[in-house]
C-alpha cells in the first residue's frame, strides 16, 4: 500500500541524508513496510536488521565503530554496505541503546552511508540517561502516523475519487453555495454522498495498515475488527516489556477508558474514581509518548507557535485510530448500528477522525503536535475544537457531526483574534460564506490548499 511517508524519504536531500533519521511512531502504523519499501526501490542493496528478531545483532553495536560494525553486519547479512548505494535499515532499535548511539557514530565518521533507524516505545528508550546526550544535529526524527483517509482510498482502489478530491476548488459559485455544495466543487451530490459513505467505512476500519489490507481482501468489518483486537492485545503487552516499572494496570486502566472520554477536558475522575490523580498523570504521559493517544491541548492562541501558550494541565485526548477506538468502544458490527452510531456519539468520533487526519497529514519531521481554544470567561464559555498555525496564521477549527450545528465559538476566536476565516468540517460540501469556510470531512487533506484559495477571495 502506498504511503505519503514514502514520497518524504524519497524528497529528501542529499545533505539531509548524511544524518541517520530515526523514524518515530507507534507499532504497526506502517514504519517498516514502507522503509523496505523505500530501500528496495531507491537503492541497488537494503541491509535490514531487526533487533528484536535477531537479538545477537546487538553485539555488532557494542564498538560504536561504524567500519566495524558495519563489517560485521555484512557477513551476518550477507550483502555489502557500500556509501552512496546501500541502505542500512536498524529496525526495533529500541532494544539496543548501544545502536541508538552508534548512529551519532555513522553521522560523524560514516556520513555517505544512508542510515534509517526505526522502534515502537522509542520514547522510553531515549529517555535512558546515556541515550539523552545525544546531540542536536547529530540524529534526525521523523513521525509516522496510521493511514489517513486519502491514503485509505487509494488503498480501496478509489483514484478516481481521489482525482476529484485534488481538483476540487472554491469558485465564484460557492460563496453564496447552499448546505450540498456540488456545483461549488464540480462534481455531483452522488460522488458527494459516495465520500462521505467512505468516510462512514473509515471510521470502522481506520488506518492501521494491517487491519486495512484485511479489509480491502475481504470487505468484512469483523474480519477487521479481529486484527484490532490483536493488535490491541499486543500494545499491552508491549508496555509490560518496555514500559516503566509502575503497575501497568494502570496504563490498561486508562487506555480503557480513553475511548469514551475522547473530544472531552480530561478529569482524572473519569478515568478512575478509585485511583488518585497524581498515580495517573505518569501513565497518562507514557501513553501519549507511546503515540497510542493523542493529547489536544489547550491553548490562547494569540499567535505561532501554537504551543508556546499551552495552558498547564488542560488537554483533550484523543485514541492512535478511529477504528481502534470503535472497537474499544464495543460497536455492534450490525449495518443499522453502525449507521447510528456514525456521525454520533456528541461528536467524539468526528473530532477523533478530523484530529487523525491533521496528524496523518502532517510535514513528518515535525514534531506531531494538536491544540485547541477554551475560553473559561465566566458567562461567556466557549471552546474550538482545534486551532491550526499556516504562515504564522492561527485559523479556528469547528467539527460538526450532524449537518446543524452553531459556530458561536468560531465566530467569537474571529472577533477577539482578529481573523479572516474560520473552518467548519462537516457533512456539507465545500463554500466559503462569511469568512467560514465548509469543508466536507473527506476533505481534511486538503485545508491547507483551500485555506490559500479562500484568502483570495
């Protein structure tokens, strides 16, 4: 399945690859896949070593030398590691400090060797006091993220699709359109209604590559609920293994109960009301470092960058995939319960997909990184579902499951902030009318796009 991850390790420049690029994400998004993808295609030889698989491997890094460790992964491996033509592939890196610290090793003694590192829970790795020295410049990051919902598409076969999509523009006619928009993006309500019955799809099989090529084979939501389930059961047991030393019951106790709190102010007491709030704030960290959730948190707005202004403690959270979270959540897989449940639910799986797309949608060497705007005036509330930071622009985001809904919040961020536009993401087409701009959910990838269009007019 093709990945826009792929396209970045392909665009990347010959200086940026005389650093070695740890790539970051949780377990089974796809990392792997789509680096031996990468080293297949962009390169005449791929050195892969997995850690975890091969554990004696370790020992090749215990030197830190690259010419030796090298040597000794090309016998073990039996293929030559040459510069400029070889790719070195350390996947599971996180079972091996020593090989996170051979890659400063590569940058700075064997920098035309191309180097890719990749692991799950890297985060509690490279919180190892030898790990933490690393120096800046010395190792890039990128992030991974599942599948985003144009990425599904082109999964599903869905090209033709997605070529609409791409060539869908605001026109004089969509700044008066009404709620459908057809005529606003040049295609019919029909090719209207078909998107958003995929979006529906989405939403139940999400973007967990494996649970998505399930799927495609076999277009059967149980079939892909049992790989969710699996997969679910094995980030559990990852935490066991790699986790801190606390009770893990507690990440179980709260990865539980995230499903159903999601698009919510996070309270501790609606995690546990047995536990206290202080035993809960470490896992809860650890669960988001591990990328299995996704932290929204608040914050004034008032300019770039977004986090700059983070308010301490207030946070949002949102589940790694949409599809995960549905099965957490207990969906009867019934074609009436899943019509009723979908676009409900006060709206949380709407904001759960719109928050998944803006993080799968993301420049990868960009730290992943989600906000929203809470306005606690008394008397005057009020609370935007995300913000998002474009040249410096900071541009209110509003999620409307159903097709009404208000957007005094959005219009109260433009009033007080100052700004053009706002953007609502909903079941209506594209239009722009009165500085709101309404973007159909299948459409997330391409706010960016129309957010500069919308300036123009």
């Amino acid at each position: 399945m093709d990945r826009k991850f792929l396209d970045f390790l392909q665009s990347r420049s010959p200086r940026s690859r005389r650093v070695p690029l740890m790539v970051r994400g949780a377990r089974q998004v796809g990392k792997s896949h789509t680096i031996n993808q990468y080293g297949a295609t962009s390169f005449e030889h791929l050195v892969e070593v997995n850690l975890e698989l091969n554990p004696s491997y370790k020992n090749c890094f215990e030197s830190l030398d690259p010419t030796r460790i090298c040597r000794d992964l090309e016998v073990l491996c039996k293929k030559k590691l040459t510069d400029g033509k070889s790719l070195l592939f350390i996947d599971e890196i996180q079972d091996c400090p020593e090989a996170i610290l051979s890659l400063r090793a590569f940058k700075e003694q064997r920098p035309g060797l191309d180097v890719i590192a990749a692991g799950s829970l890297l985060e509690f790795a490279l919180d190892d006091t030898t790990i933490r020295s690393f120096p800046v410049g010395r190792v890039s990051f990128a992030w991974m993220h599942p599948m985003s919902f144009t990425e599904f598409l082109r999964a599903m076969g869905e090209d033709g699709l997605l070529d609409i999509l791409s060539k869908a523009t605001l026109t004089k006619a969509s700044l008066t359109e009404g709620a459908n928009g057809a005529s606003a993006t040049g295609f019919s309500a029909a090719i209207h209604n078909q998107l958003l019955e995929w979006v529906r799809v989405y939403f139940v099989v999400g973007g967990l590559p494996e649970v998505v090529d399930v799927y495609r084979e076999t277009r059967s939501y149980i079939d892909a609920r049992q790989v969710q389930t699996r997969l679910a059961l094995g980030y559990v047991a990852d935490f066991v293994k790699y986790g801190r030393h606390y009770d893990y019951r507690k990440l179980q106790t709260i990865l539980s109960a995230i499903p159903r709190l999601v698009g919510k102010p996070l309270k501790f007491s609606q995690i546990a009301d047995n536990v206290r709030a202080r035993d809960l704030k470490a896992p809860l960290f650890d669960l988001e470092k591990s990328g299995l959730i996704r932290l929204v948190r608040a914050t004034s707005a008032n300019g770039a960058p977004l986090s700059a202004e983070e308010r301490d403690g207030v946070y949002k959270p949102l589940m790694l995939d949409i599809g995960l979270m549905l099965n957490m959540l207990g969906l009867d897989l019934g074609v009436q319960s899943i019509n009723e449940a979908l676009f409900a639910n006060e709206g949380a799986l709407a904001e759960q997909f719109v928050g998944q797309e803006f993080l799968a949608n993301a420049t990868p060497d960009i730290a992943p990184g989600l906000h929203y705007w809470h306005r606690g005036v008394k008397s005057s509330e009020a609370e935007v579902d995300f913000v998002i930071a474009r040249n410096g622009v900071i541009t209110p985001v509003e999620v409307k499951a159903g097709k009404t809904g208000s957007l005094r919040s959005a219009r109260l961020f433009m009033k007080e902030k100052g700004r053009r536009l706002a953007v609502r993401i909903s079941q209506h087409g594209l239009s722009l009318h009165d500085g709101i701009l309404s973007v159909p959910f299948y459409m997330c990838s391409e706010i960016p796009r129309l957010l500069d269009e919308a300036e123009h007019f």
